[in-house]
C-alpha cells in the first residue's frame, strides 16, 4: 500500500466502508458530492482569507490543524465524487497531465505563469 494509485484505492475502500455503516450511500449522489466538494474548497480557501501569501511562518497551529482536516476534506469527496461518477482518479490524473504536457510545453512556457491563451 505505498503506490499512490494504492493510497487513493485504499481512501476510495475506507470511504465506501464509512458511508456503508451509516446507511449513507443513498445520499452520496454525484450532484451532492460535488456540491460537498466544492464546499470543502471553501472551508479550505477561508485559512487563508487575508493572509499575505498562506506560507507557512503566516499561520499559527491551529491554522495549520484546519488546513490540514480541510485538505483532506476536499479529498474525500473527490474520491467518493470519482467512486460515484465511475472515473479512475490515478488514470485520469496521468491523462491531464499528458494533455497538460501538450498544452503547456516546458520549453515555451518556463518562468511564464501566463495561460495558455494568453502567450
Ligand atoms: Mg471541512
């Protein structure tokens, strides 16, 4: 179990386990898990809400301790949004980043932050 493909199979199991006890499967919908998802971002987005940069010197434990729960949060329910929706997270991942590759190649964009419309 160290892979990551590994790490995100035993995530996605412990998730199906999780909402199998509670009888929650039936709420786990694609529509509300991204809406859950999306809530997650914000509750993560509000840690650093007026912050300079969000490094770490700016941010005290407690600060660090709901970064880190939100983080995992929002991995959560993209797991269970992707277990739900049928899509092989790790497979996926590996396809953007070769389209990614493609759209944005090293030698024309390093050092330029810009998107790829913009250059
Ligand atoms: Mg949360």
């Amino acid at each position: 179990m160290s892979a990551p493909a590994d790490s995100l199979l035993d995530i996605r199991a412990r998730l199906r386990s999780f909402a199998q006890e509670r009888d929650w499967d039936q709420f786990h919908t694609p529509k509300n898990l991204a809406m859950a998802l999306s809530v997650e971002v914000a509750e993560l987005v509000e840690h650093y809400q007026w912050l300079a940069t969000g490094a770490d010197a700016e941010l005290d434990e407690a600060k660090r301790t709901g970064i880190r729960h939100e983080l995992a949060d929002v991995l959560m329910y993209l797991v269970r949004l992707a277990d739900k929706s049928g899509v092989d997270l790790h497979a996926a991942v590996l396809e953007k980043m070769a389209l990614n590759r493609l759209k944005y190649p090293a030698e024309l964009v390093r050092g330029d932050a810009r998107k790829s419309t913009e250059y």
